[in-house]
C-alpha cells in the first residue's frame, strides 16, 4: 500500500488530524521529518485541509547544523510553507554535558512557542515504528515499569506521530521512490549515545530473530498502552475516595486495604506525587505496603521533607511543616569531604574534574544550606537569583526549601547537587553532590 | 554477600522451600545447575533439612553429551546424592527440526517423571537472573503480551529457581572461588539458536549502557508479574459472573459493556480459552470488541468451529455442533493444488522437500478431510491408530475432528498440517500445511 494511504489509516485511528487544524511540522532535515512534511502537504491538498507550517531548530552541534538549516529552508521555499527556525549553541550552553536531552527539552520548548505563536493546534514530529522499537528497548534496559514500556504515544498533548505505525524502511523507500532529497544525521551513526548504540549495534541483531521487528513491538504497546489506561482508570477510582490537599494526602484503611497490592502501591505513589511533584522508588512503596498491612501503626520516612504515617484508621503522607530549625547550614572546612547533612550524605570535593573551586573561595568558606533567601547564581550574561532560576527550571514550590545548596561566603550559588547529579552519576566520574535519594524526576527529559 | 545466603533469601522471599521438602535438582553439569546443586546442598546441610536429589537428562546431541552425564554422576556420587538419568537420541526422533522446544518439552518430562517417582514436591532448576533478562528480551523481540515481558516465574507448579535473582556472572564466581568444576555447555555459544544470540550479541551491548541490566530487569518484570497478577483477578471476577458450559460461554451485555476495554478483550479470550484450550489474536479480540460496543446483534467466526454471537442481551462463544454435513472431504488430483475448504486455504505440495508423496499414491487418490475414524499412522515401529496419536500428543478433544488431516486411498495419514505447521512456517521453504489461521497453542513448548 501507497505510504500516504497508510499515514492516513494511522492519522485516522489515532484521531491525529482534523480539516480545519493548523499543523507546525518539526523538520530537522532527515529522511523520517522530511517524509513527513511531504505527506502532510499531500494530505493537505488532496485528503485533510490543514494549514501547515514547518519548525526547524538549530542545535549547532555540527559543522553540518547551519547546512541543515538552509536545507530545511529551501525545501520550504519549493513547496511553499511557512519556515520557523531558532539557532542556539548547545554546547556554549551546556558544556557538553547530557547534551542528547537537554537538545530535545530546547527543541521542544522551542517547537511549542512557535506553536503558540502561529496559534497552531498540532505539532507533528516524524517519530517513526522503529524509533518506538529503540524507545521501548532503551527504557527495558534502563528500567522503567508499564510507562517506559509501552513507549511514546502517537498523541499527547499537541505532538502527533503520524509516523508512529511507519518503519524507518519504508520512509526510505518513499524518498528514493519520489527521489526526495533529504540530510543524514550524522549524530545518528556515533556510539556515543546509548539511542545509537541500540539502533546500530542491538535492533539489527534481534531483526535477525525477528525481521517484522518493529511492527511487533508496536503491537505490544498497543496492548501495554490499554493496560495502562485500565490500571489508571483503576487508580483513579481509589484516588477519588482519597482526601488531597496541598500538604496532606490521605486515605482511610478500609479502602487502601481492600485494593490489590499493586493498585494500592500505584495509588500511594500518585498520592506522593500530588504532594510533592515526584514519585516513590519501589523500595520505599513496599516498605509502605508493609506498614499498610501490619496491625500495629507507625511512621515511614519517605523523600526528603515528607512522610507517611499510620493511625488507626487511616493513611497519609503529609509535608513536614518547614521551620527555621528544620533548616541545615554547614560550612565546608576542607578540599574534600563528606558531609553528613538530614537529607543524606553529601560528597564535597572542590577539585572534581567539572567544577573547580578556587582555595581563597574556600578559605573565606563554602556552605551546604538550605536556601536562606538573597542567594544569587552567576552567568555570562549577569547574575541571576535563585528565586528566579528555581522558577525557570520548573523546581516544584514545595521542593525548593529543602533542596540542599552549595554557596559560597558571598551567597552566590555554585552548585546545586540535586539538580545537577543525573549527569554525573552517568559519567562515573568524581562526583561532588550524591547520595541523595531522589532526584526532581523529568528535569533533563 | 555470599552467594547462599542471597539464595537464602530468594528462597525465603518466593517460599520455595521449606523444611522435610523432597527435592529434585536438575543439573545439565553447567555453571549454573552445578552451582546450583553445591548451594542446595550446603543449605540442606545447615539452614533448612531437606532430602536432595540429582536427576540428568541426556539429549545425546553433541559429543559432549556423555561425558557430560558421566561428570554429573560423578559430583552426585562425591556429594552422595542419588542421580537420576535418562538418555535419549532425540536427534533421531525430531530429525533435527526446532530441536531446543523438543529437548525442552522431553527434559521437563522426564524431570516429572523421575519426581513422582521418588516423591518429591520441589523441581529445582538453575535459571538465573542472566537467564530471565534473556527471556524478556527474546520474548519482546517475538511479540507476546505482558505474560511474556515478565519472562519466567520463580515458583511455578513443582518447578522452583532459586537462582532466580542470581547473576551468572556471581555463579561464575562462587564456583570459582570454591575451585568447583563444571562443564561447558558449547551449545551455548552457537549462533544457531536465537537464545545464544541473544546472549551472546546482544545482551552485551544492552550492558554497556546498564551494567546492572539484569538486576534492572528483575525488577521490571517483579512490577510486571504484580500487573499482571492484578489483571488477573479483575478478569476472574468478570468471568465469575459468566456462564460457562462446555460448548456455550455465554455473558450478559451489561456486564462485558461495563468494563474497561482492556478487560473486555481479556475476559473474551479467557471465555475463548474455556471452551476451546486456544486463546485468540488480537485481530479478532478487536472485531469482537467492536461487535459487542455497536448497536446491532451480529456473529463473527472464530477460529474453526467456534463463532461469537451477540443477541439482544449477551455475547456468547458456541462451539459449533459437529454433524456429518460439516466434515470436509476433498480428492487431491494433482501434484500441486491449492485447495479451498471452510477451515480456510489449504496448499498441497506432493513434492515439497520434507515430505514427497509417491505419483501412484496420488493417483490412487489423495485426500483432506477431517476425520471420520479407521484412520492411522505408519511409524518405523508400527502402525498407530489416529486417536491415540491425537491422545498422546495432547490433542484437545473439541479440535479432533475439526483438524483437517492428508489420507491416503486406504486411509494412511499422510500429514496434519495443524501439528506440524510451526516449524515450516519458521524455515520459509515450501509448506504443504498453511493459510489455517491457528495452531494448536504450546504444542511444542
């Protein structure tokens, strides 16, 4: 069957795309995103009116990015659509750490202003069946229950993925077809990053075992994706009879004790993450069901700043009220030491490979505190407050008062362990901030 | 930690042993079934009494094979502990065709066996958490549900694995330590077989980018076998409410209406499952959702003699009556004939390359037909009746007379297409048993 025809069956299915939709199509210049433009505007003469517009992001991170850019520039031109482009230097930004996800949260950020500026109700990227197969084995391997499983979805929010039921092969196929001309991602053939690792060295491999590879684990998110929709009808169930409040989230005995093991830790776990924007690992939620189902009550230490506590007829996790006496601050006396601090154990040591700390800084003191208030960070570009970067990195209200912080006599911010340590912990490198439990989930994502 | 006392508690936490069990160790002479046996042992001794047993099933595949079964006696004599063995050319009897099922299958039977002989409650075998995150990953590569994704089950029926949290790296290791010997199983590193490169290419890979992938791994599928338990009992509750005779399952439209999709298409299958012993793809679990969710009554074919039917109130499976103006009788007349019956499109190859039919028995007449009784099969050994091969290799009573069968003129079987289709399917070479949309499920597992 024709590709358009069966984008279309996929854009039916999933109710992608209605006549009358304005379509920002995020087109990086390679063969998935330049097929997908092509079929869109097809579609859109022939099948769906849609006014259609298309995004490209420069991540200038190769010496091809500003070729790219233009590619994407003129194929606009040919078919006569509106190009949106940003330019923005990663690696300036970054340092060229964790640079794959911070890209795709940049892009991101970048495709939904543009969306919103145009006032445009879709976001089609060129997802493709064999990126869902990489996204699926990724997430086995890294681990990450039902969720990570069933992989993206063909619609969530404003992206569509019409796409989503399209193997990479026949994309190709499509453009040497039609001879569209398209840019190789070269980033797509380094070893560096794990993606690639799956989709060079793993996907051919089990191909061999299954050549319809990608059309199978399709199949099986589908039927992941419906149990997870039934598992969070089933929560939300539970959670309804549960009383929610900004610092108090709780649950009589008698409902909590009557659901199956796995709904209840389901439903404890939404409960903490309606309190606190974070989930629970799976250690802490078994340690709650035990507590749930002994006879006796008791108290359970969960996240920093909050805890589950046992009565005689109900169950809740509560906020611990945040006092000036709850507050840590201590001051760092040596190049490298290991501090013990309420949320854990804290790892300083001033001359990591990533963030050196002059010794006169050190000499006039470094603390490790909880925000006081009047703490500042430094960047190029001028200083910013805390405050305000806590807001712009999304730290939920509730965390920013117990998120440990390293500054310096002056109060100016060099480090702020809990946001930064998925990278570190990553590079298996020295680590200045560790230990601690939890990390903000989502932040690089 | 040492190694028995993790094994302690996986034991411990699963309760796959208690004390005064009889227990049945498998043991292959490999690292793990080796280890396994030295661990058992140790515990017997001082943790939990129980009496131990060996039992070795000789596949007599590989000229390894003896001396494999000689080395297991020997650990058994020097630990003193009774060895069980069987040997078997099974070679001979599958004429090399999807050979690991068959060793499989054999060896489990034999493992049986020899427990009913001597009593025991507890089948030990030496799968370890390499072994499960293999498993997974075969099972995601060949598409099959979250059933396959959560891999094997600690405690199943008599079978226990206490190995089950266990790395082979740490079985390595401890037998190491100890200075136990072992053997080398070489048909491990075979690319012959989709489980060794699985293990060997790309399990690898998958560790470079977590190399706690199997401890990553359990504990994806501990989330998943807790889902699926869930499922489980949301679906018997479900079907409690059903009626289910042995030709009829029948439920009520307001309650199959009232359930999540998820659970609709579940519960069907098990209603599927209870009359006929298959269950059903999910091509047609989607019809049948659609049937039962639209406003009109209507019927849909299942598989062969099973159709769905809604009425003005319930959804039914009815096993369709067997009469005589049902069965199929249909004279082959040429050497290549694509033949149509009702069960579906049947290619009759007299020629193919695994099975060559003589020119004068075709001309003595060659038919597809189900059966009518007085049937039978040649063997090197003797003649068998069809009914008692139907009985021996499990065939369901219900699929008998449905399954359509190759005679000869004086009613010799010649072919089964349904019993034998895996495998010629699998080989892509000419196949003179295909187009009938089931098999019969687990019949070479």
């Amino acid at each position: 069957m024709d590709l358009k025809k069966r984008v279309l069956q996929t854009i039916k299915k999933f109710s992608l795309i209605s006549p009358g939709d304005t379509v920002l199509c995020a087109v990086s210049g390679g063969p998935d995103s330049v097929a997908l433009l092509f079929i869109l505007n097809e579609i859109s003469k022939e099948e769906i009116p849609i006014s259609l517009y298309i995004a490209h992001f420069n991540h200038m991170l190769r010496e091809e990015s500003d070729e790219e850019e233009n590619f994407v520039k003129e194929i606009g031109n040919s078919l006569n659509i509106p190009v949106f482009t940003e330019r923005k230097n990663l690696k300036e930004i970054t340092g060229g750490k964790n640079i794959e996800a911070i890209a795709r949260r940049e892009r991101y950020k970048f495709l939904y202003k543009i969306a919103q500026k145009i006032e445009a109700n879709k976001i089609a990227t060129g997802h493709t069946a064999s990126d869902l197969a990489e996204t699926v084995i990724f997430n086995l391997t890294k681990g990450s229950g039902i969720k990570g499983l069933r992989g993206f979805l063909p619609k969530r929010e404003k992206i569509i993925r019409p796409l989503f039921e399209t193997t990479k092969e026949e994309v190709e196929n499509y453009l040497k077809e039609r001879k569209i001309p398209y840019r190789i991602d070269f980033s797509n053939f380094s070893m560096k990053f794990s993606r690639n690792l799956i989709r060079i060295k793993v996907i051919p491999e089990l191909k061999k075992i299954n050549p319809s590879l990608e059309k199978t684990i399709l199949r099986e998110t589908a039927t992941l994706r419906e149990a997870e929709d039934f598992i969070k009808e089933e929560v939300k169930k539970i959670l309804s009879r549960a009383n929610i409040r900004s610092d108090k989230a709780e649950i009589s005995l008698s409902i909590i004790k009557a659901v199956h093991p796995f709904i209840l830790k389901e439903t404890i776990n939404e409960m903490f993450f309606k309190i606190s924007g974070e989930y629970l690992n799976r250690t802490k939620l078994k340690a709650i069901e035990h507590l749930i189902k002994k006879d006796e009550s008791g108290e359970i230490d969960l996240k920093k700043g909050f805890k589950g506590r046992k009565d005689q007829n109900s169950f809740s996790i509560e906020k611990e009220q945040f006092s000036p006496e709850n507050k840590v601050k201590i001051k760092v006396t040596s190049e490298t030491e290991k501090i013990e601090t309420p949320s854990g154990t804290f790892i300083f040591n001033a001359k990591n490979p990533h963030f050196e700390i002059p010794e006169e800084i050190i000499k006039k003191g470094v603390f490790i505190k909880n925000r006081e208030g009047g703490e500042w960070l430094q960047f190029p570009y001028g200083r910013k407050k805390l405050k305000k970067f806590f807001i712009e990195k999304k730290v939920p209200v509730k965390l920013r008062d117990f998120l440990p912080i390293v500054v310096t006599a002056d109060n100016e911010v060099i480090w702020i362990p809990e946001l930064f340590k998925k990278t570190y912990i990553k590079e298996n490198q020295n680590i200045i901030g560790v230990r601690f439990e939890s990390g903000i989930k989502n932040f690089d994502n």
